[in-house]
C-alpha cells in the first residue's frame, strides 16, 4: 500500500531564504509525481509534475527531484517570498490514476 | 479554457437531508477524479470516472455515497442521509490521461452538517 510522508508538517522563514520540502513514498512503483500549492480554503494549484522517468522539473524559482530509488521527492524554493506563504502537497499516482497525498507542509515566509 | 468548476463553493445541510456536489471538468477533459479533505487530515481518493462509467470506487464508503459523470453534464456526488462526519472539503479534479495524467483540481465545495 502507498504511503506519502512530508517533513517537515510546519516551516517558517525569513524572505529571501532558500528552502527544501521534502515527501518520501513507501511504493517505488510509480507513474508520476506532482507537487501542488494550497491556501487557506481554496483549492489545489498544481505546481510541478514529473513524469517517473525524469529527475527533475523546473517552474520560476521553483525545482522538484525525484528519486524513486530512495523513495524521494524534494520542492526546492529559491528566494522565498511572502507570497509562497501556503500549504505544499505532494502526491503520486500509479497508472490507474488516483493520487495519493502526503499531509503537507505549510510554510510560512516572514517579511 | 476554463479550469474545473464545482457548485455550489459552500453547502449547509441537516443531519439525515441529502447532498449533491457538481463538478464540471475542465474543457476536453473525459476523468474526473473526486477527493475529500476531513479537518485537520490530508485529501483521500474517492472515487475515479470516466464518461459513463465508475474505474476505481476504492475511496468511496460503502453506503450513503455514490457517484456518476453522464454522457451530458457534470459529475455529481451525491450523499444520502448526512451525519455531522461528512463535514469535509470535497475537491473534484480532471485529467486527459495524456500529458502523465496532470490532475487540475477544482475550488472544493465545503459541506457542513448541523
């Protein structure tokens, strides 16, 4: 059974920082990979996806790896803002198409 | 092109009343996939469709709950007799299947039973 795990649950830091979310998945046997954006009771934005056979995808200041061997997928922010303040999901699907999501990591980016 | 769409964005029922969500799937689009999000808990699958026809119901409970996307018109999920535990965000999301299956997901429709 797959499971997705997000650490760490809760992030906060100063603007201009660089950081790393990452999500671990228990099945190497997946068909892709999405990260997506929350805000407080909206919906889902989808930010990256990355097919199983890549390693990485690249949006703005945004940059997601996948490393099925090890089971990992890290969301690397460059220069944070206090815009990117939300809540970040991972999810992956197996071909029959339904996600499976990690809880979530929210960040905070302090003025 | 219009993104997915749900109505209504925010429902209010009593316990035992019935609940219907709609989801209009964005333009081209032939699956839509339906997920529910408790408080404080991450989004669960429900439920996988396809024009006429339920792929993977795994997610969805055994009784009071069920789904359809007709030929014309949006997916609905509908929720018979709704006890205070269906309170939940429910997102609906939709995908070509090309392009690796990206799933675009719609604003939610929020239920609250009273």
């Amino acid at each position: 059974k797959q499971e997705v795990t997000q650490i760490p649950a809760a992030l906060s830091v100063p603007e201009g920082e660089n950081l790393v979310l990452n999500c671990s998945f228990t099945d190497s046997a997946i068909y892709n990979l999405q990260w997506f954006r929350q805000d407080p009771g909206k919906g889902l934005t989808s930010l990256l996806l990355i097919q199983s056979s890549q390693r990485e995808q690249t949006s703005g200041r945004l940059n997601a790896s996948l490393d099925k061997s090890s089971g990992r997928s890290t969301l690397y922010i460059a220069a944070s803002q206090p815009g990117d303040s939300a809540t970040y999901l991972c999810a992956n699907s197996g071909n029959t198409g339904k996600l499976i999501f990690g809880q979530g990591t929210t960040l905070q980016v302090k003025p | 092109n219009a993104g997915v769409m749900q109505n209504p964005r925010h429902l209010v029922r009593r316990r035992g009343q019935e609940a219907r969500l709609r989801c209009s799937p964005m333009k081209g689009h032939s699956h839509v996939y339906w997920y529910r999000q408790l408080p404080e808990e991450g989004l669960k699958f429900m439920v996988y469709l396809q024009k006429e026809n339920i792929i993977d119901e795994s997610g969805m409970p055994k009784e009071r709950f069920s789904a359809e996307f007709p030929k014309e018109g949006p997916s609905i999920l509908r929720i018979q007799q709704v006890v205070r535990g269906d309170s939940a965000a429910y997102f609906c999301a939709s995908s070509t299947l090309a392009d690796y299956n990206e799933q675009f997901f719609g604003p939610g429709t929020r239920l609250t039973v009273l």
